[in-house]
C-alpha cells in the first residue's frame, strides 16, 4: 500500500466555494474562510482517527468519532458508527493535498 501525505494529519474546514464538480475543497481550520452559516469539516489522526465535524445547531460544528483506513495509494474508507442517522462509510480519494489545500473526492463503497 502506500503512504498519505503528511499535511493530510490535521484539521480541515469545508470551502465550498472552491467545490468545483465532484471535488470536495477543505482549508486548515486557520484559513480566513469569508462569513457563512456554518461550515463543517474534519479531521485526520495518524492512528487511523477521524472525526467528523458536520455542522450542528446553531451552525456551530459537532464532533462525531469516526475512523479511517487506508485502501490504496491516496484512497481511505472513513466509517463512522455512531453518526446522526445511523452508521455510514464512505470512500475518499485525495485528489490533492497541500499545507493549504485539500481536494478529495468523496463516493459510496464500490462505486467509482
């Protein structure tokens, strides 16, 4: 298998006015986002921790642990158990990842 790039390990923000088709664009948490409602995000442990930041009440975002694990060069499954709604996994694909930037391509398991 292969190895993740090492800016991956941080806490990322959902810039959604970078999304451009079906690539998904986070900044780091310090980035100066431009106002919103709320912004939800995530965040990626070396040890296979993922937690999942969708936004809550109040626009404020919550914290759901969740985990990940590496499935090819650049493509990880991220389950989370105890979501709202239920258990859900899906497959993100790193498209590009950078001190600033993050592009990933999220898809259901088995679809490509």
């Amino acid at each position: 298998m292969g190895t993740l790039p090492p800016d991956l390990f941080r806490s990322w923000v959902h810039s959604f006015e970078e999304d451009a088709g079906d690539v998904t664009v986070y900044r780091p948490a310090e980035y100066p986002f431009p106002p919103a409602r709320g912004r939800g995000g995530m965040e990626f442990g070396p040890d296979g921790v993922f937690v999942n930041h969708p936004v809550g009440r109040g626009d404020a975002p919550e914290a759901v642990p969740c985990r990940w694990r590496l499935l090819a060069e650049r493509r990880l499954a991220v389950r989370c158990p105890r979501s709202v709604g239920g258990d859900w996994e899906r497959e993100l694909e790193i498209v590009h990842c950078g001190d600033d930037v993050l592009r990933v391509r999220w898809t259901h398991p088995g679809q490509r």
